[in-house]
C-alpha cells in the first residue's frame, strides 16, 4: 500500500488464530482492500492484502472466496493442492472468474446450498443472484418495497442463511421512497424473516450483518455499537460494546469476531446513540477487529488499523487456512500461475 498503514494487535490473537485452525478476510470498501490474516513465523500475524474497487460482501465457500466489489462479483479459487505451500503460504487464492453486475452497491454475500450466489442489492432493495444475459434475477423484496427501483429504499443490507438458504435479512427502515431510510436511523430498524415476510425484530438503530450460530441469530446494532442476539420474543439482547461503527461479523469455535469503523464525518452516522455511548466510556472509535467471547461477553482479542483504512465492511472465517495470501489482477505473478485441471471428455 501506498500510504501509511499501521496494524497492531493484543498479544495473543496470533495464537487464538494458530489454535483454532484459522485465518481471517476482510475487506474496506474505503480503501478498496481485500486483506487476508494468519499465523506467521515467530508467532506472529500474517497480513495480505490485495485491491480489488469498493470491495464489500464477503463469502467462504469450500476452497473459494466471493467477493463483491463496485460493480463486479469475483470468484477467487485456491490454486494449491492440499498440503502443498507457496513461498510459506498455505492457500493461494486466484481471481478466476468475475461476473459484471453493475455498481448495485452490493452488501452481504453468501453461497446457498445449490452452490447459487445471492447477495443483498442495496440499491434495488432486494436479494438478487447472478444472471447469465443481465446484471442480475432478483429473488425476493421486503415486502413494504412496492416496486424495484435503483433508490435504495429501506437499505437492505444484511443476509443470514440457514440450512443453505436464505433466512433473514436486516434493514435500516422501512421506507419505500428514495433514500428514505435515512430518517429511520436512530430506532427504525428491522429484521425480517425472508420465508414469510414477518417482521421479527424491530425498533433498532442501523442494525447490520445478521448470522445464526449455535441456535441464535446474532447481530451488530451499529447505530449503538452492541453485538447482540434476538431472544425468543424478538427483543435484541445485548452481549458486548463494540467502540466503532460496527459491521461485518463471523465465528470461530466460541468466539465472534466483529468489523469495526471509524464512523464518517457525515450525516449517515451523525447523532447515533453510538457518539453517546464511546462518550459514556470516554472511548475513541476506532477501525479493526474484535474477537468477542460469546460464553462471558468480554473482548478476548483485538486488531486495530490505523492510518489510511479507516473502515471495515465484512469479515470472514477461513477454517483449516493456517497462512493464505491471493494474486492481484496487475502483478506479474497472475500471468505465470497456470493451473491444469482433470482431463475433460472430448464430447460431452
């Protein structure tokens, strides 16, 4: 990277990664990088980064990571047989395919269990997937969206499958005029049930990154900086405090680690209960990662950023990954890294 980046982290995360069997992507939209976190030599981390525009969503699936950039969806394929290392890296991801969807300011990304991409499209509102002659199918809307229509409406942003198909989905407000969910920031936020249209939450502030583990569905409640689960009854339950605009969540065994940003100098997160709450504690936001230990609530590790990234948008666990590093689409790497799959039949 061209300008200042300082990474530093609490003593013992690089070994909670090398314990768990792990490595970590995540992604700045801001400053446009996909970085990849390991286990390096001497017990300490490994960070990778490469750019790809606006980058966003994120997504494992199998020995492939999705990525949803400014106006493209890429593929990027582990090009390492197993058990094999390049240059000390144990997975070498390659962009090998990218469908252009246009700029449809693409959030949350995942695999459902056919293997189809679906992600959230802010900007028309709705969960899309991939289409082979257009910028994309849509698959469902809120049902408060009367019409598609590039305004983004109600911010549609988070996603959660269960059983490999889509199950909830979070969102700002529930306006159906342009840019309307603005209005909605403080306590207009929803959660709703893809499979029946029912509201299953509601009265949150800018909530984001909904995922289901051990039983629960979990969420970030960026306008309040709390990570969080639903009860029974749909009341959002409080878990820990989160000093930054927080987005982007995942697990690893017991813990949940969370995206944190530097909330812009801007009118989107202007007069949140956030500023209230870092005052209270007499905390600064900042940007990086958190691993939040979901048995006690407490911060057992953390990450932070500082100098030009300033936000995060997703993060993702890469189980079995102990170092990963990825091509970029300008070095002279990706010309000479050629691989050759099984001979194919003739005909079909």
């Amino acid at each position: 990277m061209g300008e200042r980046l300082e990474v530093l982290s609490s003593r013992h995360f690089p070994g909670l990664l090398a314990e768990l069997g792990v490595s970590l992507a995540f992604t700045t939209y801001q400053a446009g990088k996909l970085f990849l976190l390991g286990s390096g030599e001497h017990g300490r981390l490994s960070l990778f980064e490469r750019t790809f525009a606006r980058c966003m969503g994120l997504c494992v699936d199998g020995d492939s990571l999705w990525l949803a950039t400014l106006y493209q969806l890429w593929r990027l394929d582990n090009a390492l047989p197993a058990g094999q290392t390049h240059d000390g890296y144990d997975r070498l991801y390659v962009p090998r395919v990218a469908h252009t969807t246009g700029d449809l300011d693409v959030h949350d990304l995942a695999i459902d269990r056919a293997g189809r991409p679906v992600f959230v499209n802010t900007l028309f509102s709705c969960l899309a997937t991939l289409a082979p002659r257009a910028s994309f199918a849509p698959l469902w809307r809120p049902p408060f969206i009367s019409r598609l229509a590039a305004e983004d409406r109600c911010h549609l942003n988070g996603l959660a499958l269960q059983d490999g198909s889509p199950a909830f989905v979070t969102a700002v407000g529930r306006s159906d005029v342009a840019d309307g969910w603005r209005d909605h920031r403080r306590g207009g936020g929803v959660v709703l049930d893809v499979r029946t249209d029912a509201v299953v939450a509601e009265g949150l502030s800018m909530p984001h990154s909904p995922r289901l583990h051990a039983g629960a569905l979990w969420l970030l409640e960026a306008g309040t900086g709390f990570l969080g689960k639903l009860d029974a009854a749909g009341k959002f339950e409080p878990v820990c405090f989160c000093p930054g605009y927080a987005r982007g969540l995942c697990f690893a065994g017991p813990y949940a680690i969370v995206g944190l940003s530097k909330p812009r100098g801007s009118r989107t997160f202007a007069g949140l209960e956030l500023e209230t709450n870092l005052a209270a504690r007499n905390a600064e936001p900042r940007c990086g990662l958190l691993v939040v230990d979901t048995r006690t609530g407490e911060v057992a590790h953390w990450l932070r950023l500082d100098g030009v990234v300033e936000e995060l948008y997703d993060v993702a666990v890469l189980p079995a990954v102990r170092r990963p590093m990825a091509l970029g689409l300008m070095t002279e790497e990706i010309h000479r890294t050629i691989t050759i799959a099984d001979p194919a039949p003739l005909r079909p």
